[in-house]
C-alpha cells in the first residue's frame, strides 16, 4: 500500500461517463480513493451504499470520494444506476490495474483491487492509506472521518 507521505501517482482513467479523467482534475481539493473488486458483487454493493449515504459529510469536509476498480466503464454506469450512487467511478480496465498498482492497491493473484482507501490532499500528496487484509470485509466510514480529521 502506497504510504502517506508519498507523492499521489498521475493516472488518465476512463469514469463511468466514458470520460477521462486524471489526478490533476482533483487538484487543490483533498481526493478520497475508495479502491473496490467489482461492481455488482454484494460487499461492494454494501461498501460504496454506505460511502454513499455519508457522501454529503465528506463533501462538507472538503474532499471529493472517488471509488476506483478494474470494471469497464460501461459497468460502472450501469452499477452507479442501479445502486443510486452519484460519486465518480474510475475505470482501472485497461491496462488492467495499473493505476491500482500504483497505489499498491491491486490484488494479481485475484485479478482485482483490495479494498483499499487512499487520501490524497490537496498538493497531491498521499495523507493516509489504508488496505484491508482481505476483500471480504471493507473499511467503514469511521476510518473515513478519521483520516479527514487527522
């Protein structure tokens, strides 16, 4: 997992519209990575369903929850509809993972990202990282708030 401290690795990835998008689109605003395995599988549905619901308390806190996995982005709008979610989906497809392994959040032996959180602050550095041990269980909220206090 990338460390804090560290300068936040550059990407260009595709978002759930179809548009490219990079880290200097974020620039001068505290970006949350939410790294996720895949759209339409149950933890994932529940991860990002409560990211959602305290969307608006880590806007009001000054940063901007971007959610990231290796789907296509034709899945992540399909995914962002069904799931009633309104942050930005990245799409890490292509090269498969490589902004994910950037951030030592990608999973080669499962083919997927970890459930992985990064804060980058607004000079692009990395703040707070956090990898939980398996993605069968996801980083709640709390840690969130944690790290945006910190």
């Amino acid at each position: 997992m990338i460390e804090p401290g560290a300068q936040a690795p550059d990407f260009k990835l595709r978002d759930h519209g179809g548009e490219e998008r990079s880290l200097s689109d974020f620039a001068g605003r505290k970006l949350l990575l939410a790294f996720y395995p895949g759209d339409f599988s149950p933890v994932c549905n529940d991860q990002l369903g409560v990211y959602q619901e305290v969307l608006g308390e880590i806007e009001s806190r000054g940063a901007e929850l971007v959610g990231v996995s290796v789907d296509s982005s034709w899945s992540h709008r399909a995914f962002r509809k069904q799931s009633n979610l309104t942050m930005t989906l990245l799409s890490d497809f292509h090269p498969k993972g490589e902004m994910s392994s950037a951030y030592g959040a990608y999973l080669p032996d499962w083919g997927t990202t970890n459930r992985s959180l990064v804060l980058v602050d607004e000079d692009g550095r990395v703040r707070w990282s956090h990898a939980e041990e398996t993605p069968g269980s996801f980083p709640g909220a709390n840690l969130i708030f944690d790290a945006l206090e910190a």
